[in-house]
C-alpha cells in the first residue's frame, strides 16, 4: 500500500439560458449567479419530490444527517469486488476534511465548481509544470489544483475500461456500485506521489484491484449515495453507490498526472466537471460513522 503525504458523469446537461447580469467574468471563464446554482437546487428538488428516488452524491462528509431512508445493501468490501474505472473531477466533488475551500459556482455546468485543498503549498510546489496537462475547451490543470479521484468498483464479472458501461456487463445489468475516493492536490514536486502508482491495477485473486490506494488519508466516511457528475445538477441519478471518501488530501506530481493521461486504459485524457453539492436533506442519507 502506497503511503501518501469519478466514468460515473451523466451526459452534459442541457444549456442553461441565463441574463447576461447573472453573469460575471472571474479570470478567463464565466462564473454565474447564486441565483442560477439555487434554481439549479430547486429544479433538482421538483424533479425528486415524491417520486422515491435513493439517496444522491456529493455531499458535505462532516454532516451526518439525512431524511433519505431509501434501503439499499452496502456493497462488498472491495477485495471482493472488481476495479472497473478510474477517473477524476477538477476540484473536489465532495466538501469535507482539507477540501473545504468553495471554489466557486463555476459556469453552471460543472466547470469552475467544487471545493479545493484549504492547506498550503510551498512556492516550489506551485511552479507551474512545463507541460500542459489534460487540456480541453475548459482549460488544463495546472500546480495547486485539486482533483478528486474516483475509484470506481462494481460486483459484477467486468474488466476495468471507460466509463459507467464498464461496471456493468450481460450477466448483471444493476451490479453492486462503490466508489473509493481520494481528493489530491497538484504539486510540481517530482518527490511527490506519482499517480500513475497510485491508479496502478493489478489482477488479485481473480480480481482487478487498484493495489496502491492510500491508507494515511484519515478514516473513510462511508455513506449511501448515487452516481455524480454535472448533469445531475437539476435531476437525480437512478444508480446507488456505496460512497467511501477520504478526509485528507493527497500531494501528487502533476507530471505524473498527464503521463497518466496520455495512456491509461479508461479512456481519460482530461478532469471531469462536478456536480452541485447536494444540500437537501431529503436527498441525503443518514450518516452512521
């Protein structure tokens, strides 16, 4: 085990058409108003309403409560289980721990959203990296960014590949879902941890592990969940996950980020967006340790 110092996305959610005056420049991307994020919140809630959904994911790990008593078995623990994806968000997905510094409202799609690392970093640590890691239309990373790190595994016979379509398979169409979850922070410090040993996959007893997660980064807070990803900002996902987030942050070698991402088996060349944080209780499962 690695002692260190989620693709579970819906499709893109429909273009929200805002006033150009819920709209303010922040750098070079567009951050929105509070008011939108609020009937993004409010659009979730009367999509739910009712209608018997199971308990939704991200959530703030330092609250416990929740009204959501939707009943699903927790999934096994992951020796049992198949790694089947590996993916990560660009800034936290979930609030908690060392990730509670609000990084924004973003654009409304995921993009600029989440919570980052409430730590320092050396001035050695946030050189910026001579290469450009996991360029898209929304930018890159750069040193100083945090990422969360999704784990993806799934009770069904599967091989680890790209995205949600590789947790399930012919045989069983709804597996038992879990997702271990590490939130890093980008450091040009060739010392650091180096995430292509971190998302290292070995094959254990017939099953595909992720051999290297940490086990310094505080005691997981296990909850019941559901897939995450920006598209579910105004409707719920329908798929339950054991959720297991660790508290601590992880430094990590931003080099060694983009070596993973020009070549890794799941398809990932870039940081995915987050989904809003879920606030409302009735959307929330109880928290029991």
């Amino acid at each position: 085990m690695v002692k260190l110092s989620c693709l579970f996305s819906a499709a893109a959610i429909s273009t929200i058409l805002v006033s150009s005056a819920a709209i303010a420049s922040s750098d070079d991307r567009q951050t929105v108003s509070d008011a939108v994020i609020a009937e993004q919140r409010a659009a979730l809630a009367a999509a739910t309403a009712g209608v018997g959904f199971g308990p939704q994911s991200p959530r703030d790990i330092n609250t416990v409560v929740g009204n959501n008593h939707r009943a699903f078995g927790s999934a096994p623990a992951i020796t049992e289980m198949n790694l089947c994806n590996i993916h990560f968000h660009e800034n936290a997905e979930h609030k908690g721990g060392q990730f509670t510094h609000y990084a924004g409202n973003g654009d409304g799609k995921g993009n600029g959203a989440g919570y980052k690392y409430n730590g320092k970093l050396t001035h050695s640590e946030l050189v910026p990296s001579e290469m450009k890691i996991g360029v898209n239309e929304h930018g890159d990373l750069a040193s100083g960014d945090t990422i969360e790190i999704h784990f993806v595994y799934s009770s069904a016979q599967v091989i680890p590949g790209p995205t949600l379509g590789a947790c399930v398979s012919e045989a069983i169409k709804n597996p038992q879902l879990r997702v271990e979850t590490v939130v890093a922070v980008l450091v040009n410090d060739p010392g650091a941890v180096k995430f292509t040993e971190l998302a290292k996959v070995e094959k254990t007893d017939s099953l595909y592990q992720a051999s290297n997660l940490p086990t310094n980064l505080g005691t997981p807070v296990v909850y019941a969940g559901s897939t995450t990803g920006p598209g579910y900002n105004e409707k719920a996902s329908p798929y339950q996950v054991t959720w297991s987030v660790r508290p601590r942050v992880a430094k990590v070698g931003i080099t060694s980020v983009g070596k993973w991402l020009a070549d890794n088996v799941f398809g990932e060349d870039h940081a995915h967006g987050v989904r809003n944080l879920v606030i409302n209780p009735d959307l929330l499962s109880q928290i029991s340790n």
